[in-house]
C-alpha cells in the first residue's frame, strides 16, 4: 500500500482474503508483537446494509477539528494514497466496499456501494460482479450508478491524476504498465479493458488472471463514484463531489478544510457511517507540542478536537501518566512496518545482505526513538496485524544484534555502503543510530543526507546511487498479497515510481509463487503468505526488518466515538460525535 514518508511521522506517532473478520487488541503483549488477524469476509448481505449500529451515547450537532501539521493535498478520491486522506475520505467518498470496525478488535469487509463484497462470478476469481444498492446519490441529488463507479476507476488510468493505487489499473490491464494499454486521456468516454457495465446498476470486472483479494483492493477510494460532467481533472481535487454522510463546503490552502453534512446521503443505505456531528474541520499548521498541549487545556474547539499527529515525545510521560487523560488517549499498534531496505541492484552479494541481518541492534534504535511506546521491533516481512502472520527470526542475532556473527558472515570482509536517509530530525536520528549499529559490524558507512519532501521519490528511481535507505509499508488490507508481491515482485519494478524500487529484488522463483498464491481463495492464502515470507527472508536478504509503528494520540473531553482505525491504524471518524 502505502510507503509513509521513511520515518517522517514516526517520532509524532509517539504515544506509544475473502479473509476479514479479524480480532485486533489495543496493546501489544509485553512479551512481543499482537496476534495475527483471522476471519472473513462477510457473506451475509444483512450486514452490508444500514443503517450502521448506533453508538452508544452519541448524539447529534457539534464541530469535530481534527488538527494536523502538514497540510491534505489529497482529496480526489482516486488520487488518496495517505493515511488522513484515507481516513478522511470515508466522510465523503464512498467506496464499493468497506470495512466495519467497530473499534472493539472485529472487522467485517461489507459492501458499501455495492449490495455485498462481491460475486465471483466463474469461481476462478477472474470475473467479478458488483450489484449497485438502490438510493445512492450525490449530493447534487443525483443518484449514483455503476456507470458514475466505472467512470471513478478509469480516470484512475489518467497519469496526469497520480497518486492513488494502482492494483485495480494494474490488474485490467495485465501489466504495471497499464497506461500503455488504457489511456482514458484520449477518450474520457471509454472504460479500460475488462470494466463494463451491463446496467444502471450492475459492474462487472473481468481480469486475465486470478485476483482472489479483489474485494478487499475494492475497499481503497479509487472505486468511489465520480460524475463524468462534473470531473474538472487536476482541479477535481479541490472539490470532489460527495457520496457520502459529508460534503466539502470549505477549503482554505495550508489553514483547514471544513466538511458540512450531506443532505442526500441516506443511512439506510449504509453499514459503517454516521452523521452525527454538523461538521468535521481538518486544521492545519500546529505542531505536536501544541497540539498536545491544546487538548490537554481543551478550551473552546479544542474540547472537541483530536491530535494526528500524536502526544509529543516531550510530552509522552506527563501524558501516559496522567490519571485524567487516560479516557482520552487513543493507542494501538499500527501496520506500519519499518526497514532497513537493501538495494539488490547495488548489493548483490547474498552474504552481504544476510550480514546486514545479524548487525542490526533493533532494541537500541527502538530505545533512542523513545521506547516502546513509539515502535516493537519485528524480524518478519510482514507486520503482526496480517492475516497468518507467522513469527520467526531467520538471523537469530538476539534484541541488540550480533556484531560478531555478522562477521563472521562476511568472512573479513569489510563492505563500503552508502545509507541514505531523509534530512528531516527523525531521519537523521534512525540514520545516525544505524550506521553506528553497522560500523561495528565491519561495514564501512558512508551516510548521504536527502532532502525529506524528494526522499521517498528518490528511492523509488531504479537507478538511484545508493545501497541502503530506511522504508515504510502499510498494507492496505491485513494480507501478505497487499505486501510480498507488492513489494517483492520484480515485474512491478519500473525505471521510477515503483513499490519494488525499494529493494528491487527480481526473482523469478518469487514471481511463480506469488502467481500460485493469488490463484488461492483468500482464506487459503494466510499460511502460505506466511511461508514465502521466511523465504524470501532467508534465500534473499532484501531488507532488515527493524520495527512496527505504535499509535497514541490524544483526543478532548467532549469528543467520542473514535477509535484507532484496525486497516490504517489511524483515528477513524465515522462513529465520531459530540459529548452535550
């Protein structure tokens, strides 16, 4: 799914396949990471209809302010690919499917726009068929139909809308490449190969190989409905009309985005969402520090309001042990998993990467991002909250890592490498922390400073200069097939802007498995995810896995209803509401 910006967030995150219905704590146990999620998707339609299950309590009226530092530059829906974009879009922009959390640890995939997940229509996961749910409409009134979704993705296609997924675009198509096969720029009337609409209300997908996991990919905001006249391209950013409980009526660059209620929307219509507040406000501009310190005061909006960004790690102590301020913290592991990534193009040298392994003392760079209230450190690809996940430690170096070992390995080798890192704070520190880590190891490190806003683009260029960079992964559904192929398929490598940029591992025995896997049922394919991930771990070497990201912010007095969202690991607002 996602790469967050390496390591940008993590200091501010300081407090602290038809396969879907899945438990998920509040804590990791102290003795290691969470428990892997198990279930599945829904398959009664009861459950995708609405209206949702009230929350207990909640109320109508009110101003929710969500307040961050960096400004949303996302809102086209089929351009979202952020954690408070997606998070945020869910007011305005519905999908065909959705998640139902409940904030309690279950999570149901149900439809949204669609009447159910999904009908695999041939049993091969090929041909899929979405029944649209009657009384949709956007907020102009309009009703919404299977044309108004088909439209949504194959806008998708358009390169100038960059930015969103891409696996819906990739899988029609048959090819990373797929503007080579759609260019909807030179007929904006046209659907992408595979994509029809047989009626006003059915939608059907049809792909030249399996995609077992198409449910869950449908989940993502490139399926939300977009009326063709009023698509504006590059501009529809600004003011992307809404399909769900809210409108964007406000927009003001780099100050806040103010979201009003959508009188069209219909809750009959829907399983996950409310409408209690009036209005959702996205601020902008306070940093951590003030954030916290704001909703602690809680004076005026900020009773209301709830902090991004997360507690300041200045602050972290005064909050986690304040007594008064324990009903108001959000926290939970999240399924941002963290590494030390290895380019293979540069490192080629199998011994190389394994040393890498043993070198690394995960507990020392947890301790000096500050503990375990920020991060756990993981040796597995995938992170905890996957489906199936499997614990293991292919280069057993223990918590602070095996310097010895390591040279072992390298035979009296001592390896020259370049470890680049974002020039922001929190990069300089995982950098300064690494190459200490590596150097006694042998390895001889020379760090490359880059600046943080081109970091991640710059590591996505096939031939970027460099053999070592920190990098971040967020799945987009809890499976390894929104993980391993994405990251580890050497098809998906590009000469720039590919997931597989990171490593660039290219192994064909990968690529079978990965075809093999996906023709699986998603129930079928946890264990086997679990598998090829200490595979390529031990036969490949192409990252250090160094930790999952915690989330702890804090929320005011008299806001409720939220909660740490199960797929993002972020604060979800569709159970938010205002305390009277």
């Amino acid at each position: 799914m996602r790469h967050r910006s390496p390591l940008a967030l993590l200091l501010i995150l300081a407090c602290l396949g038809a396969c879907t219905s899945h438990e998920r704590g509040t804590e990791l146990p102290s003795g290691g990471p969470q428990a892997p999620v198990t279930g599945l998707i829904s398959t009664d339609p009861a459950e995708s209809r609405g209206p949702a299950v009230p929350v207990p309590g909640a109320t109508p009226g009110g101003t929710v302010t969500v307040i961050r530092q960096t400004e949303l530059t996302r809102l086209d829906p089929q351009r979202i690919y952020s954690f408070l974009g997606l998070n945020a879009s869910q007011l305005y922009a519905r999908r065909l499917t959705t998640f139902a959390d409940s904030g309690a640890g279950r999570v149901t995939l149900v439809g949204d726009l669609a009447e159910t997940p999904g009908t695999d229509l041939d049993g091969d996961c090929r041909h899929w068929e979405f029944r649209i749910k009657e009384h949709l409409r956007f907020e102009t009134g309009a009703p919404i139909t299977a044309a108004d979704i088909a439209y949504g993705i194959a806008r998708s296609f358009d390169l100038s809308l960059t930015g969103g997924p891409t696996y819906l675009q990739e899988w029609l198509a048959g090819t990373p490449h797929y503007e080579s096969v759609f260019d909807f720029a030179a007929d904006r009337s046209a659907l992408p190969p595979g994509l029809t609409v047989p009626d006003p209300r059915t939608l059907r997908l049809r792909f030249a190989r399996p995609h077992c996991d198409l449910p869950f990919a449908a989940a993502l905001p490139f399926t939300a409905p977009v009326p063709a006249a009023l698509d504006t391209g590059l501009d529809y950013n600004r003011r992307p009309v809404s399909s769900g409980p809210y409108k964007i009526t406000k927009v003001v660059a780099d100050k806040e985005i103010r979201l009003e209620r959508n009188p069209y929307w219909e809750p009959a219509t829907d399983a996950v969402r409310h409408q209690y507040p009036d209005a959702f406000v996205l601020a902008f501009g306070p940093d951590p520090a003030t954030q916290t310190n704001r909703i602690i005061a809680g004076h005026g909006a900020d009773a209301t309001a709830v902090s991004w960004d997360g507690v300041d790690p200045s602050l972290i102590a005064r909050v986690v042990n304040d007594p008064a301020l324990t009903d108001r913290l959000l926290r939970a592991p999240t399924p941002s998993h963290n590494t030390l990534t290895i380019n293979t193009r540069r490192v080629t040298d199998l011994a190389v990467r394994r040393a890498l392994n043993y070198a690394v003392d995960r507990d020392g760079l947890v301790k000096a991002l500050g503990g375990a209230t920020v991060a756990r450190p993981v040796t597995t690809l995938m992170p905890p909250t996957t489906s199936g996940w499997r614990d293991y430690d292919a280069y057993p170096a223990g918590p602070t890592g095996d310097p010895a070992a390591a040279r072992r390995v390298l035979g009296g080798a001592t390896p020259e490498l370049v470890l680049a890192y974002p020039d922001d704070a929190e990069g300089q520190i995982v950098a300064t922390y690494l190459r200490g880590s590596l150097e006694r190891a042998g390895f001889r490190i020379r760090p490359k400073a880059v600046p943080a806003t081109t970091f991640l683009g710059a590591t996505k260029e096939a031939d970027n200069p460099w053999d070592l960079y920190p990098g971040t992964w967020a799945a987009d559904w809890p499976s390894g097939a929104a993980i391993l192929p994405a990251l580890y398929d050497g098809r998906g490598i590009k000469p720039e802007g590919s997931n597989n940029g990171t490593s660039y591992l290219d192994a064909r025995p990968l690529d079978a498995e990965f075809d093999r896997i996906m023709t699986m049922r998603p129930e079928r394919q946890p264990p086997e995810w679990a598998r090829l991930d200490e595979r390529i771990m031990r036969d490949y070497a192409p990252v250090v896995p160094l930790f999952v990201e915690m989330e702890c912010t804090l929320h005011g007095s008299r806001v409720g209803g939220l909660f740490v969202d199960s797929i993002f690991g972020s604060p979800a607002f569709v159970n938010a509401y205002v305390r009277k």
